[in-house]
C-alpha cells in the first residue's frame, strides 16, 4: 500500500460526514409498499393489496405528522390495550371485520407503479440534496459544504457545541435518526440538523475526532 493512500485512510478515519434527511424519507415504507403491491397484483385480491397499501400509507403519514415523544408512546400503548379490552369485553371485533370487509379500495397495477415511480424520482433528488449539502467535522475544523459548486463556510471547532437529541422514539426505530443542535458564535442562532441517520455512531465518532485535537494539543 502507498503512503498517499495511507494518508488518504487515515484523514478518513479523522473525518466524520452528517448529511441530513427531510421527512419525506419516512415514507419508504409506502415506496416499498408500492412496488410490492404492483409485483403481487393478480396474485392477491385487489381489496386486500389496497387495504394493505392504504394501512401502510395512513401509518407512514401519521409517523410524519405527529412526534412520538415517550409520553406520546406511553399514552398511545395505555389506549392501544384500552381499545383492545373494548374489543374483546364487548366482542366488537365482528363489527371491525365487517367494516372493513365493506370497504373496497380498489387501486391496479398502475397505480402502484405510478407512485413507485413518484417516490423513487423524490428519492433520486435527496440522494443528489444530500451529496451537495453535508457537513464535515474535521479535527481541526468543521465545514458546511452546500451547492453544486461547493460553497463551504467553516468554523473553529473549538467554538462548536452540539447536542444530540431523539425527539421522536417512532422515526428513531424506523430510520434510526436523530436530531444535531450545533451552538456557535459564529452564528447568530443555532443550527438545528434534523432526521440525522446513524445518530448515536455519529454522536460518539464526533466526540472521537475532536477528542483527537485535543490530545495531539496536550
């Protein structure tokens, strides 16, 4: 192995990349939903692939519209058994059963491949977002790389403070992310990196290469 790619690992190892996330990636439940439901079409009943497809997807919005703190998800369990006791104290399930077996929601082939392909061009477009618009934590610095044409803004790490935080318990077991809160002088308010995939990893490993700069300083 050459010295340059020696060099080239380990300034690797001494960085630590955060690329934040919007929302809408909470919604590949629904994009895999889809592909599944076009793949499975005249193998299942089109009542139950759009029953199917319809769960998923009222799951996948109230996952984006709500933070599910741990209270929220305390209260949610404690109704959650409430109802189940309902149901089974006052034998409701057969009215449920056939509630839904009323419903028809009929979608076909294309529908699901149409909203595949949707999700998957807005899937491309944050894959893109996400490689134009990162930031790097840096032993001896830290860089806000935003643009086609690489605009950076850097900042002293030594000023730096940041804070990890999992506001919702639900988009942490689905995606694992979390939220960075980064305090500067530099700035006159902080810089809140939301949906942060990997969070606790990326937490320690930023702790890691600034812990670096501080040794090598002492």
């Amino acid at each position: 192995m050459s010295e340059n790619s020696v060099d080239t690992a380990y300034e690797n190892q001494l960085k630590v990349i955060v690329r934040p996330l919007p929302k809408v990636v909470f919604f590949y439940m629904t994009w895999l939903a889809s592909l599944g439901c076009a793949c499975l079409d005249g193998l299942f009943p089109a009542k139950v692939l759009g029953l199917a497809w319809m769960a998923i997807f009222i799951f996948n919005l109230i996952t984006i519209a709500f933070d599910f703190t741990a209270d929220r998800c305390l209260m949610l369990l404690l109704l959650g058994a409430g109802i189940g006791y309902g149901f089974y104290h006052f034998s409701l399930s057969a009215s449920v059963q056939t509630f839904l077996q009323a419903m028809n929601p009929v979608m076909n082939q294309g529908f699901y491949m149409v909203m595949f392909g949707t999700f998957t061009f807005v899937y491309i477009f944050v894959w893109v977002q996400t490689r134009v618009n990162y930031w790097e934590f840096r032993p001896n610095e830290v860089i806000h790389r935003c643009g086609f044409f690489s605009r950076a803004k850097r900042y002293r790490p030594e000023l730096i403070k940041w804070d990890k935080m999992v506001p919702d318990i639900l988009e942490r077991i689905l995606l694992g992310t979390g939220t960075m809160i980064l305090t500067t002088s530099q700035e006159d308010t902080p810089v809140i990196l939301e949906h942060v995939p990997g969070i606790s990893n990326i937490d320690d490993r930023i702790a890691s290469v600034l812990n670096v700069q501080v040794t090598a300083s002492r």
